[in-house]
C-alpha cells in the first residue's frame, strides 16, 4: 500500500464561515472551473512558497470540482523534509485543513439582514492550495489515502503523462 497520497476537499461549495469577524463568505460551485483549465496551480504548506508539495504541471497535483467542493489528490515525496512533514502532521491528525489563495474575480453581496454581510465569490483565479491547521473554512479537509501500488503507480503515470500533453498545448 502507498501512504504518500494526501486528498481532501479544499474548498467545500456553499459552506459559510466569517471572515476576520467582518462579513460572512461562501464560495459558488465552478468558482474554479476557468482557472483549473489555465493555471499551473501549487500545493503548500502553511502558504508558504518555499514549502511546495506538488504542482499540476508536475502531475503531482490533481485538482477537480464536483458536487462538493474542490477536491485534490496529493503525490508527496517523502524524501523531502516538506514531504515527510505533510505526510507526518496530516497522518496524525494535526493538520487536518485546507485553505487557498488566488485573486477573486467576480462577486456578489448580500445584507446581513441585523448579521455580518455575505460575499458570494463567483470566480475565483486560483494560484495554490496550502494544508493548514487552521483553516478559515472548516470543513475543507485532508487526510493521508492508502492504495494499492499498482493502481497508484498507474494514476501517477497517467497524470504525469497529461501535465506533459497539457504543456505541449495537446489536450
């Protein structure tokens, strides 16, 4: 069995959480779909740049929406620091959530209606996901998936094999 994949939900459409106890947020299904098609989007650590886990181009980073949110699937080296670290914190427990950055493009505003206001964000130019232990929505989520060997080692060839395709501007 592999135990160097890490999936989850970073975003879970619909879900409300409050931002810096100012207004309220929630992200709308597709939010995502035009930038998942152009963006060379990263996985991190903590948002930090200098902690990268996988990356789409690399095929080691396969991201997609569906019913539920934004769901990604993570091919961790373990024999990175970050890698083990990941895999370490995220087996255990200790980190358990997600979070994002990108630029948001379209939005809508809503009263609160005697509560904080609510942002409908529409489209969103996504640039990473990031594993953290306090995520701003908290019901996105991580955890460390066991496979089977072959079958993994056949879904990270094949996603490997695309990134390559999708460079060559082939799709």
């Amino acid at each position: 069995m592999a135990d160097n994949v890490i999936s989850g939900y970073a975003v879970r459409f619909n879900d409300i959480t409050t931002i810096g106890q100012s207004f309220r947020e929630r992200i709308s299904p597709g939010a995502f779909t035009e930038s998942l098609k152009r963006n060379d989007i990263v996985a991190l650590i903590g948002h930090d740049t200098g902690r990268v886990l996988g990356r789409v181009s690399a095929g080691t980073l396969t991201l997609r929406e569906d019913r539920i949110g934004l769901w990604f699937s993570l091919d961790v080296d373990k024999s990175t620091p970050s890698g083990q670290e990941a895999l370490g914190t995220v087996g255990r427990g200790d980190v358990k959530g997600c979070s994002f950055a990108g630029q948001f493009l379209a939005e809508d505003w809503q009263d609160g209606g005697g509560r904080l206001p609510l942002r409908t964000v529409t489209e969103i130019d996504l640039y990473e996901i990031t594993l953290t232990a306090f995520p701003a929505y908290e019901t996105t989520d991580a955890s460390v998936r066991k496979e089977n060997n072959a079958s993994a080692a056949r879904e990270r060839l094949l996603r490997k094999a695309e990134a390559a395709m999708r460079l060559r501007g082939i799709h």
